[in-house]
DNA sequence: ATGGTGGAAGGTCCA
C-alpha cells in the first residue's frame, strides 16, 4: 500500500498539480491539508476519474481543511474539534483491512513563541497536548497519523537549527511536547526510519525565499507516523521534492510511504525522487 | 525591526 500527504494550500487552486501527483505516484491513498473549501464544493470528479472514489471530506470556506482520498474503501468516518479551535484541522477513516487513519492540520501558531501573549501559540501547544492524551490510552491497533505538524523536531530538519530555535516550528517548547506526543502513541517516525536522523531532511520551503532550491531554507514540518506493529511493513519513506518545482507549486512538499500490508505489496519510490544531498 | 510570497476573501487574515 502506498500512501501520500501533502499540505497542498488550496485543492481547487492546485488540482491540476494534484492530478499529476496522483498519475506520476499513484498512491493508494492521498490525505491533503490546508484545502481551503467547503465540503460541497470540493472537487471529488477529478479524484474520482482517477480512482480515488472514496472520498473523507472536512473543510471551511476559505481557511483550513482536511482530505482523504483514497482507492481502497474508507469506514467509521470521524473528526474532532481539537483544542477548541472550531477549525477543520482532522479527519480519520478506517481503511479496509483495519488500518485507522488519522490526517491531521496543526495550527501554525502564529509568530511569537510565547502562550501568554499569543492566543495562537497557546492553542497550538494545547492541541498537541491533546493528541498526546488521545492516542495514549488506546488499545495497540494499527494505525497511521499523517499530517502537517508544523514542528520540525530534529536539528536536522531545519536549516539552521542555532537560527531557528526562537522561531515557531522548531522552538524547545514544542520539540519537546512533539516527543512527548510521539511518545505517549508509541509512534514511530515512518521517514525517519529510512532517512537516519544526520542527514537534513525537509518538507516545506517559504514562499518568501525566492531561490527556494538554491538557498534550500527548509523545514521538516509535515509528518508520517504509524503504531509500533506496522513499523515492520514499513517498506520506504520519502520526502517527493519534485512537485515543490512545479509552476505554481504548493510550499509543501508530499511524502510518501509504502507498507506491505494484506495483499497490496508496496512498489518502491523511483529512484531520483527523494529529498536531501 | 522588517519584509519577503501566496491563497482566498472581499477592502484583510492566515500561513
């Protein structure tokens, strides 16, 4: 099984980029984040002629929104209002053959790093805390949580980790509670568990830099974790750089994983497509 | 201390 996210900042605005995604990787399932449109608005032909028929939908007019479209068949639909934001920043979806799907949009947190005068920072330590607390107490299943986190963990998933350490995304603060969500969920780092931890590695790239390849300012910030016992089926993992290059591209870039899981036997990422060196 | 770019909304917010 082959599975993508990718924060793709406006599905309507970037189908056209979606859809040679999908035919140049033909993931099995997609997840997106940062949609930007409403649930009866968003554009479920162009998946659907490309196989994706099953479709889990959360999104708001303008801002947010979250997307899993997949070939395999999607039960037990759900989302949650986390950290009371009332944005659409979740969605989760059991995929046939039992893999519970989470597909997560972390606020961003706005630009000072500090809870006490910034609502925005406040509100993205506490839904993190909560998706600690969440995946804590359950039963070990098979799981995967994918999104864009919006903290790069690792001083090798920022550019500049001494320049970096008072920005948000990659402050002390929320290093250390990412860990401690990840721990809690006994999650383990699908990329990371093939790219090792001293090489940099990043998923997104500000539109303010304007040689974004060249300057390579990046930031890992989105993210594919699964349960400890789908950590054996784990089969590669890649940052998909290529699509960051494309003519109106989004400041993210997808990530793909294969699994060996029942009978859907992974195909391996083409060679060339992976990020870093 | 600021601005750089971009999408969507709609004369501004969010990233």
């Amino acid at each position: 099984m082959r599975l993508a996210t990718w924060n793709i900042n406006s599905v309507r605005f970037r189908i056209t980029l979606v859809r040679r995604f999908l035919r140049e990787f033909e993931p099995d399932v997609l997840c997106l984040q940062e949609t930007k449109v409403e649930d009866d608005l968003f554009p479920r032909r162009a998946f659907e002629s490309l196989g994706y028929a099953h479709h889990a939908i959360r999104g708001q007019k303008g801002y947010h929104g979250v997307a899993i479209l997949s070939k395999i068949p999607l039960t037990n639909i759900t989302s949650r209002d986390w950290a009371e934001t009332g944005d659409t920043r979740h969605i989760s979806a059991e995929l046939d053959g039992g893999i519970e799907l989470h597909n997560f949009y972390v606020p961003a947190g706005g630009d000072v790093p500090d809870p006490k005068t910034n609502p925005k920072f406040d509100q993205k330590l506490r839904f993190m805390g909560e998706m600690a607390d969440a995946f804590a107490d359950q039963d070990p299943r098979p799981r995967i949580l994918v999104g864009d986190i919006n903290i790069a963990p690792l001083e090798t998933d920022v550019w500049s980790h001494k320049n970096l350490l008072k920005i948000v995304s990659h402050t002390p603060v929320e290093v250390e509670l990412f860990e401690r969500t990840q721990a809690a969920g006994n999650w383990v780092d699908a990329v990371r568990h093939f790219i090792p931890p001293d090489q940099q590695l990043y998923s997104w790239w500000s539109y303010r830099s304007p040689n974004w390849e060249k300057a390579d300012k990046g930031r890992r910030l989105d993210h594919v974790w699964v349960s400890p016992d789908l950590a054996p089926s784990l089969r590669s993992a890649a940052v998909i750089t290529k699509p960051r290059g494309w003519k109106k591209a989004s400041d993210h870039a997808p990530i793909i994983i294969d699994l060996k899981v029942g009978d859907i036997e992974a195909g391996d990422i083409n060679p060339g497509t992976q990020a870093g060196t």
